[in-house]
C-alpha cells in the first residue's frame, strides 16, 4: 500500500505567522505532527510520503503515486481540505479523512471514502485491517478515549524540518475545565490522558538527532491538567534532558491557575519553557461566569500575568468578545486589560460557536446559530447572531484592533512586557539566521516601517536597560509587523 499523507494549506491568519515567517526563511510555523504520528501508526511494511500544502504543492505525480490518500484538518483549513479531496477523487484516489474537523462535523464531508472519527489510536487499527483485507467500511470511530502510551514518536523522516519554525510534541490530551465554548473536551475529554516521561523523551531524542536545534512547542490544550504528574515526572526529566541537549527552549498552552504555583513555574522554566499561551478571555466577571470559565474567576488577572512573566515565562494571551453580557463598554476594558498586562501576542477575537460544544447547542436551540464556522476567531466574523448586533460587535472589534496593534500602543505594551519579564538563563546560542532576521527587521521596520520610530525607540531603550533581551524585543516587533498585516488585510 502506498500511502500519501496531505496537510491542506492554512489561510493567512493571527496564527499562521506568516509575515513574520519571512524574516527567517521559513514556509510554515509548526509541521502536521497529527499526520506524522498516524504515519508512524500505519505499517511498516507500507510506503509512505508527506505533503504538507503549508511547505510546498502539491503535484500531479504525487497523486498518481498513491493508492491511498490520508488527509487531516482543523475547522480553519475546511475550504482547502475540500479542495484538496475532491482533486484526489477526480484523480480517482481513495481518500480517508480524520482529525478535529471531520470529527466534529462528520455530516458536512459525504466526499471522503474512509472517516476517521476520534482519536486515530482507537480506530485506525481497524481501519488499517480492513484496507489490506480490501474490505474497509466508510465511518470508524473511535470507541472511547485512548490511553497515550503506545502513541509512537512521529515519524519525522517524512518531513523537511528546514522549512518550519518550531517543531511540536504532544504531552497530553483532555482539559479537566468546561468553558463552554471549547470544543477540547468533546473531542478529547476532561481527564487530562498523558505520555510517560519516557515517550516525551524518546521524541525529543528523536528531533535532536534529526539535527533540529530550534524551539519546540507542546501543542497541548492545558500543559498542566495534570499537575501532579507534571511536576513528579516530566518537567525533572526534561531538566535532566536539557542539561545534555542545547536546543531554543519550549512553548505550550496552559491555564490561568498556572500563576498560583510557584514551585511548578520554576520547574517549568528550569526544564526550559519560555513562553505560555493562556485564555484569558474576557476581565468580565460576568462573561466568564456565562461561559463558566471558573479558573479565570475572582482573580485579578492582570496580577497572574504578572507573576508568571516575572517567573520567567512570557504569556500569550487568548481574549474573546462577543458574550451575551458585554455591553459596549467591553471593548474599552478589554484595550485597557490587555495594554496593562503587558500581553504582546494578544489574540483577540469574536465569539464563535464551534460544534460540539454546549455553547453551539445552546445558540441552536435559541436559533442563533447563523452558519458553519470559519475556524479563525479573528477574521472579524462570526457564525452566531450576538446580543448586542453584528454590527455594534464588529464595529467595537474592529477598534480594539486598531488600537493594540497601532504601533504607538504595539510597541508600549512590549515595554511593559520586557520592563516586568525576568528572562530564563538558557544556552542559546545567535545563528545566521537570527542575524538575517535583525538585518530584515531594521530595513523592513526601521527604515521602510510606518513604525520605524518606535521600532529604534525601543531598541535603543533595550540595549541600554535590558540588553540582554534584544532578541526577545526584535522578535516581537517582528510579530508586530505580522499581526498588523493580517488586521489590516482581513478586518481593518
């Protein structure tokens, strides 16, 4: 059996940091790590290549290759994975479909010969069987929620690692919160499932022997679900991992209560995390209590950024307008919330009801669901009818935008950032693309830039009070220089 593996393209958003990707000569933030590991999962014996859509196209002789096609995707790849199947199907290929996308609407995709529904770990061995018998049946799903210890490393050979910025690792699956508009615990569950210590060492060994020597990212929803094992097993055995290996340091995705844990804060920067994406959401009690985001209630948020930034991890925030309860007071607090905490990355966007999800229910019930989701909350779209009208909630949207990433403000709440962070002593070392990427941010943004005078303002400001995070602050500027094209070209 030959068996291609294809990765639809990401269209140009907040995260596909594509306009920053530039000044380092890279094709694509992060490889298909669930297509990499569903290789590794398939046999050995059969024959195996990878597309990623992301990196380069796809051609003619690639398809004609395959007997097989396997295709995964997020809800924001949907126009391209349709796409993508139905120039397979008109090459007549088998295609089998799988990942969150088709999983959460299984409905929508009759294209597809093969669906894999739920993780691949609970059905692909069957699906895997019948293939070879010649005997497979369309839908497989997965019946329950799979333990993660036989998942195996991916299967890295497949990719080129040069054309991405980060490579991933999953640690764990499953979120033990409800909001209730996150669609992570209808696909993964709320008992966090997690690799031994072990299996995530045996994948970095993996990426270290590939050569890479970049920044990884462990792609999970809540990094410290599990805190108990987090602390007694991992983060000690990545702290003993990286007293032998050199490599940029890791990123990840955790909540809130992460600022409540000191001792878990240094170990995860000892074991050499650098930065922490959090949902922060909303500073409106009354927003997270309607969306029950309990572990963001009665806090003062802007202090848990604080301390965590002061720990040594920089915060990238997630915020979302739209709720019932807000009222156009909200997108002025939220300005004021996220240019006081020092949030560069801040990610804001509008309220969208995602299958699965007891918010789309809810919405659906009350007959306020107005389409299927884009997948990309900050397009300045939204498939739901909000309370307080489409067009006051775009209008305030469209300002915050405006603001935060005006590069007056850009560039201020980066000062704040690096005036309270307290950098982790990591064994980076500068490359020639790190030069590369200093010389493109001064022609790009202090010399042609409309920011040029706040991009020279800060870099003088930072080599005479905390030099030793120049890198830190070019690299942000460079975000900025991302986020600002993709506002000014898909909602400004």
């Amino acid at each position: 059996m030959k068996a291609l593996f294809v990765y639809p393209e990401f269209p140009d958003t907040f995260w596909s940091f594509r306009h920053a990707l530039k000044f380092v000569s890279k094709r694509a933030s992060l490889p298909p790590l669930g297509l990499l590991t569903v290789a590794a999962m398939v046999p050995e014996h059969w024959e195996k290549r990878l597309v990623d859509l992301n990196v380069r196209r796809l051609r003619d002789r690639d398809i004609a290759w395959a007997d097989c096609v396997f295709v995964s995707a997020m809800a924001v790849q949907r126009a391209a994975a349709q796409r993508l199947i139905a120039r397979c199907q008109r090459a007549g290929k088998r295609v089998v479909a799988g990942g969150p996308l088709f999983t959460a609407e299984p409905e929508a995709f009759p294209e597809p010969d093969h669906l894999v529904l739920g993780e691949a770990e609970g059905a692909l061995p069957e699906l895997v069987a019948d293939l070879e018998r010649g005997e497979a049946r369309r839908v497989y799903i997965a019946p329950a929620f799979p333990e993660l210890d036989r998942t195996p490393v991916p299967l890295w050979r497949l990719a080129d690692l040069s054309r991405y910025a980060t490579l991933s690792l999953q640690y764990s699956r499953g979120c033990p919160f409800n909001c209730d508009f996150c669609n992570v615990t209808a696909l993964f569950g709320h008992r966090p499932r997690t690799k031994s210590a072990a299996q995530v060492i045996a994948e970095l060994d993996a990426l270290y022997g590939a050569g890479w020597r970049g920044g990884v990212f462990f792609v999970d929803d809540n990094l410290i679900g599990n805190k108990h094992r987090l602390k007694a097993e991992l983060l000690p055995a990545l702290i003993a991992w990286r007293r032998e290996h050199a490599i940029s340091g890791f990123l990840t995705e955790a909540s809130i209560n992460l600022a409540d844990d000191p001792e878990l804060m240094d170990l995860m920067v000892r074991a050499g995390f650098t930065t922490v994406f959090v949902g922060i959401e909303t500073p409106d009690a009354a927003g997270l209590a309607e969306c029950s985001k309990s572990q963001n209630a009665n806090r003062d948020l802007v202090a848990d950024v604080k301390r965590i930034q002061r720990a040594g991890l920089q915060v990238q925030g997630g915020f979302i307008v739209g709720f019932d309860s807000d009222t156009p007071s909200i997108f002025e607090r939220q300005i004021a919330f996220i240019q006081q905490s020092g949030i560069v990355t801040a990610m804001v966007g509008l309220l969208e009801a995602l299958p699965g999800t007891r918010l789309f229910e809810r919405l659906q019930r009350e007959g306020r669901i107005a389409g299927a989701t884009s997948g990309d909350n900050v397009d300045g779209t939204t498939n739901i009818l909000p309370r307080m009208g489409l067009d006051t909630l775009r209008e305030g949207y469209r300002r915050i935008l405006a603001h935060i990433y005006s590069p007056k403000h850009y560039y201020a709440r980066l000062k704040t950032f690096l005036c309270e962070y307290q950098p982790p002593k990591l064994r980076n070392r500068v490359t020639l693309a790190d030069l590369r990427a200093f010389v493109r941010s001064i022609v790009r943004l202090g010399i042609l830039g409309s920011e040029r005078f706040h991009y020279w303002k800060l870099i003088v400001w930072t080599v005479l009070r905390r030099p030793e995070l120049l890198s830190t602050a070019v690299t942000l500027a460079i975000y900025g220089h991302h986020f600002r094209k993709v506002c000014r070209l898909h909602v400004l």
